[in-house]
C-alpha cells in the first residue's frame, strides 16, 4: 500500500490518498483547537495517542458487530481506513447533561438523562454546526430516512458497548458525536472516536477527563487522555 498525495487537511487529522482507490490513510496531528477554531495549540503526542486510542475503540466496536470504516493502525501517527461517502450529518448522544445541552436549556450539568438524549446537527464548520432535525436532513438532501434511521440505530449501539467499556474503568461516559458514511452501499462508522469528541468523567470524583480541559484551560490535556486509555487497557508507545 502505498501513501500518496493529501486530500484534505482538518482542524486535527489530515487524509491522504493511496494506490488503492477505496482506502486512505488517516493521520492524527498534534494540532488541537476549540470554539470553532478560535482557541488552537499543538500539544505533544496528541496525534499519537487518538490515533493508538482510535484504533483500540474501532476494533472493539468491530468485535460487537458494528460496522466502521478502521481497517488498521499503521503507525504510531496513522491508520488505514475505508474511502467513504461521507454524510453530513453528526449524532450526538447525551447520557449526562454537559456542555451545549446545559447552556441551551439551563438544565443542571451532571444531571443523568434518562432516557440518553440524541440529537443531529450539520458538519459545517462555517455556519457552527446547526443543530437540526430529520425533517430537515431529508429535505436538503444530507440524509434519507432510511440512513438516519441506522445511524440512530448504530449510535445506540456504540452507547451499548462503550458506556460499559468505561464504567468497567472507572468513568462515566456523559456525551459523544459520531459521523457517518456510505462504503458499498453500507452505512458504515467514520471518523474517529477519542478524548476529542466525547466527554469522560471519572466516576467517583466527576473530574473531566477530556477535551474540555483544553476547553476550559484545566492542563493536563494529554495526561489525562492518556489515562482514560490506561483505565481501560490501552497500552500507547514511549
């Protein structure tokens, strides 16, 4: 397999083409960034560590049936996966009243929802990811039913397993965004899952353990990502 030219650059991972026409290569910097890329830093082993904790959740989701676009981990920095179709259209599931939830209806932060919330918005960046609905994803053409109704589906699913996963460490798994895309036809999970775009507490003390230290300016970023790989049986390089 060979690495070729760069397809696009994001605010955090970069994508590269390679000599086969339905795989990329997916490469995680350093680069982090906050508030709709106002807040920005590089910090040291960031890239690293998404990319060695990336790996391990796509495999467990893998191993409970759900499809995703991981195929492997090529180095400490990238991976192979799946050229797709992506959708433009991000869930969100909410187990723990936390960030945008709590600002747009002044509900108390930690509150359990019950049942875990979903919502949609549309990934795009200029316009902040709206939040909309499924009425308004089928009429603008960024999903049909039938695929929302399978992401939904799937999300759930992920709730399924990692919320487990976590709590077996010893945190709480308060919210999370997926993406999704189309490979042979195939609704199938995208883009990565890691500290970046979800939200850890640990369970007895509540202390977060995600990107809202970067948010928030908490430090610890990567130490404390690094640990929620630890908890729950990620061994990451030197």
């Amino acid at each position: 397999m060979e690495k070729r030219q760069e397809l696009y650059a994001g605010k955090a991972k970069s994508v590269y083409t390679t000599d086969d026409p339905d795989l990329l290569v997916l490469q995680f910097r350093d680069d982090t960034s906050a508030f709709d890329g106002k807040k920005k830093e590089a910090l040291a082993r960031k890239g690293l560590v998404n990319n060695v904790f990336n790996a391990f959740i796509m495999e467990r989701l893998e191993d409970a049936g759900i499809p995703t676009h991981f195929e492997k981990r090529l180095s400490s920095t990238e991976s192979l996966v799946k050229k797709m179709e992506m959708i433009p259209v991000e869930c969100v599931v909410r187990n723990i009243a936390a960030g945008g939830l709590v600002k747009r209806l002044g509900v108390e932060e930690g509150m359990t929802l019950t049942p875990p919330t979903f919502e949609l918005f549309l990934k795009n960046d200029e316009k902040g990811d709206p939040m909309i609905n499924e009425s308004l994803a089928e009429t603008f053409g960024w999903a049909k039913p039938e695929q929302l109704a399978k992401m939904k589906d799937l999300t759930f699913k992920v709730n399924h397993v990692l919320k487990q996963l976590f709590t077996e460490g010893g945190m709480l798994l308060v919210d999370y965004k997926l993406e999704f895309g189309i490979f042979n036809g195939q609704i199938v999970l995208g883009d990565e899952f890691s500290p970046d775009g979800c939200r850890l507490w640990d369970a007895n003390t509540r202390e977060k353990m995600d990107k809202d230290r970067f948010r928030q300016g908490l430090g610890g970023v990567i130490e404390a990502y690094e640990e929620v790989g630890r908890r729950i049986g990620i061994n990451f390089p030197a």
